[in-house]
C-alpha cells in the first residue's frame, strides 16, 4: 500500500499549529517569504509549485511532496503536468548518478595507483 498523502498533509498541518505558537515572528517571515516567492510573475505560480513537488521529490520528503501536490491539485495542475516534472525528477537523479559514478571512478582509479594495484585497468 501507498503513502497516504492526504492523511500526511493532514497531519503535519497539526502539528505544526503548536509549533507556529511557540516561533510567531519565524513562522510569518517564512509565510510572508512563501507568499512573495508563489507570486505569479514571469512563472506561474502552478509553475513554481511544479518545481516545489520536484525538489520535494528529490529530498524524499513527504511532507513537501503532501503541501505541494495538495497546492497543486487547488491549482488544476493536470496529471501530464505532474507526470512530465516526475519524469524530470527521475532524468535528474540518473544524471546525478551519472556524474557521481564518473567522479567515484575517478578516485578509486586515483587510490589504487597510489596503492600499485595490479589487477585493476
């Protein structure tokens, strides 16, 4: 069975409330951020909610992947829209493989020539 989403988003947004209690000032600089960097400008802010879902994604965090698909689905974002930012989620993180097999390769190579091991090409 799946993540709940909805039952996360849910849920952080309770526990949350107490939390916003006790740092008042934090928590209405991070809204008064949230609200200005969401602004429709050159993108949209279905747009910016897009990229909001992939950095979650690419975190692993399911509480930004909830808040931000819930934003989304209240914008009418649609499912090729979601699907195609997944797609660029998982097209980023085969080419940070990519790159980071690249530069792992480069220091083994570099440590078993300092070591003289023979059986490696």
């Amino acid at each position: 069975m799946g993540k709940d989403y909805e039952e996360i988003a849910s849920s952080l947004s309770k526990n949350l409330g107490d939390l916003h209690k006790q740092t008042a000032e934090t928590t209405a600089g991070f809204g008064a951020m949230a609200k200005g960097a969401l602004q429709d400008g050159t993108l949209s802010k279905k747009h910016k909610e897009l990229i909001d879902l992939a950095i979650g994604v690419a975190a692993k965090y399911d509480g930004c992947i909830a808040f931000h698909t819930k934003a989304l689905v209240e914008l009418g974002v649609s499912r090729e829209e979601v699907g195609e930012t997944l797609g660029m989620c998982v097209y980023m993180g085969a080419d940070q493989f990519t790159c980071m097999r690249r530069t792992l390769l480069l220091h083994l190579t570099s440590f078993l020539k300092r070591i003289n091991f023979k059986h490696f090409k």
